[in-house]
C-alpha cells in the first residue's frame, strides 16, 4: 500500500487572473476603471484621500489624457491596462529615460515631493493601487479558493498538488493558509522570511503545500538594503506602504520596505534574487508533475517568461505530462474559445495529451477531479 501512495500522480494547478475574477476580483483591463470609481465614490470621498492621489491624478492627465476627477467621463474613458503602464515606466527606468514634460515640470515637481525620481515614484503608487483596490474587491469574499482545497483533499489530491499563481492578490495563499490549519499542512513559498519565528513559522519539510508565486505577491515586503524579505500573513502588507509606512520599515537598517510586484511581460522579472529561487523551484515542481491543470489562463502571446519556462521542461522531460485548460466562464465567446484553444494546441509538443474542457473554475473547484470527464 506504502508504494502505491509514493506512486499517487503529481499535479501542478497554475492560477490566472480569471481564477481571481471567479471570487470578484477586476479584469486587467478594467483595473484602473474600478479604482477610479472607487476613489471618487461617497463612501471614499470623506476619510480615505491622500496626496499620493493627487499625483495619480497628474499621472494619468499627462500621459493619457484621462481626468480622472471627472466621475461620468471615468465611465466610457479608455484606460490603459495595468501592465501597459507600469511596463512602459519600468523600461524607461531601466534605460535610465524619462519622458517629455515629466521630469522637467515645475507644476509636476511642485506636486510630487517624494525623494525618488519621479517615474519610479509613481510606479510604487501604481503598485499601491492594485494592492488597494484588490483589498477592496476581494476582503472576505473569497469562496472558490477555499473550497478548491477542501474538494482537492477530499478527493486526496491535495497532499500531492502544487501550486503556481501569476496573481498578485492572496486569495490563494489564505486559502492553503486553511489548509495548515485544518489537516495539518505548512504553506510553502520556496523562500525564507526575515520574520520567520516571529510572524512566520517556517514549513515543516515532510508535511507542506507548495506554492510559487511567479511575478510576486502583495503580502512581501522586501529591504532592499539587506536583501531580506517580509511576510505580512493573510493581509496585503503593501497597503501599508501607502497608510502606515511606519509598519513597512526595516527593523534592522531603517530601510523602507519595497513592494515585489512584476508586470509578466517586463524582461527584468528575474532579477530579484528571491523571484530567480521562487521560478527555479517552480521548475522543479513541473519537471515532477503528471498533471498540469491551467485555471483562468488564456496562455497570451506576450508571456514569453512563462512559455520559455513551460518549453524548457517540456523538452528536460522525458515524457510530457497531461495539460488540462479549466477557462470557461459565463458570456465567453466562441471566437475567443477558440483562440485561446489554438495557443495551447500549437504550443505543447504532445497534442494528444492537451484537453480543453467544458469546465469554468467555479466548478472545478467543486469537483477537480471532474477534469478527466470534461475534455473537449
């Protein structure tokens, strides 16, 4: 019986944004819509403004035209999406760049105070929004999160099941966080945390949930100076970036915390050190797996990190695993069904073991199991 256990097959289930929009959370797309709502909403306009807003608004006037003051134009504006943004501000950081009119505007510098250059000043605010507006959207909602783990341990799938999240948010991490409490399993990043002993007990070898988090997570905050990094357990640490920077400063060197949060399509992705050990060891998860199970993934083009990665332990295996595609939803379009189906089918080198199927994650998390049945 012993060696018919060791034998139980390996699943790896990789999470997309549409797992996080099943439990509430924006579309890319519409990110920065939901913020601005938000911001000019009743219940926001009395006690939650900050300068840093202000700036925000400045941002968004100067390089995209948008007002975002202007409650009804907010509504049929055409934003830009998240990654767009942050992604054309870290390039021009990267190349030690800036733009005309930005660097170079009194009106612009009489407003922003900060002590950084100004571009990257505002990508720490635009992190700050998606960590504020997923707090909003998401504070105990999550449903499917949860109860993917409990069917996964009912139907003793979870104590052989990794996890990889492209999800800045901490709906899954709550979630196995449950785990640890009730059947006895440690939530496993694959990195060590400055607060271990404290905060964070570190995971127990034998029994743990392996989880990597790819383009990082609102719950770290990183030094910078000493390189370590922070673990806030269940809430987004980085809101406190923006509200109560004193809780987000380094005990040992005084340095102000960072956020690690990294646009997927920014060829700089690797180079935090603790990233490079998180996707390292996610490599070995799927170079182990016999399942691999894509839940809200459309597969886009642009993710050239994720598909080098994919591609490379394709070719390092000696046989591919089974891919199954979990990303129906309600309203899809055939068009986009199909589309989505074609890059998965001409990317993997075993066609034959690469199934669509019929189900949206809502309830795969009902029933995981159910993806053997539901192929197209």
């Amino acid at each position: 019986m012993s060696n018919h256990h060791t034998q139980k097959p390996k699943t790896v289930v990789f999470l997309g944004a549409g797992a996080s929009c099943a439990e509430g959370a924006p579309l890319q797309g519409k990110l920065f819509r939901k913020y601005f709502t938000y911001y000019n909403s009743p219940m926001n306009q009395q006690c939650l403004r900050h300068r840093w807003d202000e700036e925000l608004a400045m941002f968004f006037k100067t390089f995209f035209g948008i007002d975002i003051n202007d409650k009804e134009g907010i509504k049929t504006a055409s934003f830009p999406t998240f990654e767009e943004v942050l992604g054309i501000i870290e390039i021009a950081d990267s190349q030690n760049e800036s733009f005309k009119g930005w660097d170079t505007s009194e009106h612009v510098h009489r407003l922003i105070s900060d002590q950084k250059p100004l571009l990257k000043h505002m990508h720490d605010i635009l992190i700050l929004l998606i960590a504020e507006i997923l707090d909003y959207t998401l504070k105990d909602k999550a449903q499917y999160h949860p109860q993917l783990i409990r069917s996964l341990h009912d139907a003793d799938w979870l104590r052989t099941t990794s996890f990889i999240s492209l999800n800045y948010d901490i709906l899954i991490d709550n979630a196995l966080l449950k785990a640890d409490e009730e059947y006895g399993l440690d939530l496993d990043y694959a990195i060590d945390f400055v607060n271990f002993g404290d905060e964070w007990r570190p995971p127990n070898k034998e029994n743990n949930l392996k989880l990597f988090k790819l383009h990082g997570s609102l719950n770290w905050l990183y030094c910078p100076t000493c390189r370590t990094i922070r673990i806030t357990p269940k809430e987004k640490g980085v809101c406190h970036l923006k509200w109560k920077r004193e809780d987000c400063v380094c005990k040992k060197c005084d340095t102000l915390a960072v956020p690690i949060v990294i646009p997927p399509t920014y060829f700089k992705a690797l180079s935090n050190l603790y990233l490079r050990h998180i996707w390292h060891a996610a490599e070995q998860a799927l170079m182990e797996c016999d399942r691999l199970i894509f839940c809200g993934y459309s597969f886009p083009d642009a993710d050239v990190h994720i598909r080098y990665l994919l591609k490379r332990i394709e070719m390092s295996r000696q046989s591919s695993p089974e891919v199954y595609i979990v990303n129906e939803h309600k309203g899809k379009k055939n068009d986009s069904r199909l589309t989505e189906k074609s890059r998965y089918m001409r990317f993997f080198l075993d066609k034959t073991k690469v199934y669509w199927t019929k189900l949206s994650f809502e309830k795969f998390c009902e029933n995981p199991t159910s993806i053997e049945g539901s192929s197209r």
